[in-house]
C-alpha cells in the first residue's frame, strides 16, 4: 500500500506492474464529507487550505501551511526525482502558483523556466497525477475553440 502516486508514474515511466498491485483512488475531503464528520464547512477555509484532511483540520494556518509545505517536499523529493529534473519541475511548480486561476501558456512557462513547452506540459500531467493540482479547461459550444484556448490550474493543496 502506498500513500502516492509512484505506482501511475512507473507505469507512464514503463515498467509494468500488472497483476501486482490494485490501484485505488482516495480524493480529498468534498464538503460534503466535511459535514458528516461533524465539522463546519467553511468554503473559505477550504479554499485557503486546501481539501486535505490534515491541513483542513489543522488548528491553525501555521499547521496547515507547514503540512503543506513537508507534503509538497516530500512527494516532489521522492516520487518526482527519480524520474525527472527536480530544480525545473519545482520551477515550473513556482510559476504555477504565481498564475493560479489565469489561463496558462505553456511557452510562457517555457521561457520562463529555460525548457521546453512540451516538458512544461508533461511536468503539469505529473503534477496532475500526483494531486497537487488540476486543470480546468475552457468551455464553449464550438469544441475546435475550446480546445484551442489555454486552460486554468488551480492548486488542490
């Protein structure tokens, strides 16, 4: 059992572990959740800490900010390193929380962190998987148009 998303990223990396393990999803808290435990929902709340337990939860934002900050370490540190640059995924990391909520240009990032818009979008699909954050992709009726615009990444932790 395992508390990451290591088991994705060896299987995008291709090594195979079917038949080994059995993958299982645990999203954080929804408000809903949060209510049946007998605690208040606090939208602001949850939008300033994140929807993990242990930040949500904590007793104060110093709590929660330090559980964020050792989870962010941790699973770049441990789940990220083996496969990639550290120093340009936590850059792209950086530039990603200085533009939440803005629509995203991968060659921005690109310029920005010195590499290429291609490793910036496969470092945003890493940080997907690994639940740091999610992208939220333009909608209109015309589909050609929607996939052409640029989407939005907002932060889970």
């Amino acid at each position: 059992m395992t508390g990451s998303a290591r088991l994705e990223i060896f299987n995008q990396a291709g090594d195979s572990l079917a038949g080994r393990y059995f993958l299982h999803r645990l999203m954080p808290l929804s408000i809903a959740e949060l209510t049946k435990t007998g605690n208040k929902a606090d939208i602001n709340k949850l939008l300033e800490r994140g929807s993990f337990p242990e930040p949500y939860l904590a007793e104060n934002p110093i709590d929660a900010s330090r559980w964020r900050l050792q989870y962010i370490d941790s699973l770049l540190q441990t789940d990220v390193l083996d496969f990639d640059n550290i120093k340009a995924i936590r850059l792209v990391f950086e530039l990603l929380r200085k533009r939440v909520g803005s629509p995203i240009s991968y060659t921005a990032i690109a310029e920005d962190a010195a590499i290429s818009p291609n490793t910036v979008k496969k470092y945003i699909a890493i940080l997907e998987a690994l639940y740091i954050i999610f992208r939220v992709t333009p909608f209109s009726k015309n589909t050609a148009r929607s996939l052409l615009k640029e989407p939005k990444v907002y932060f889970l932790i």
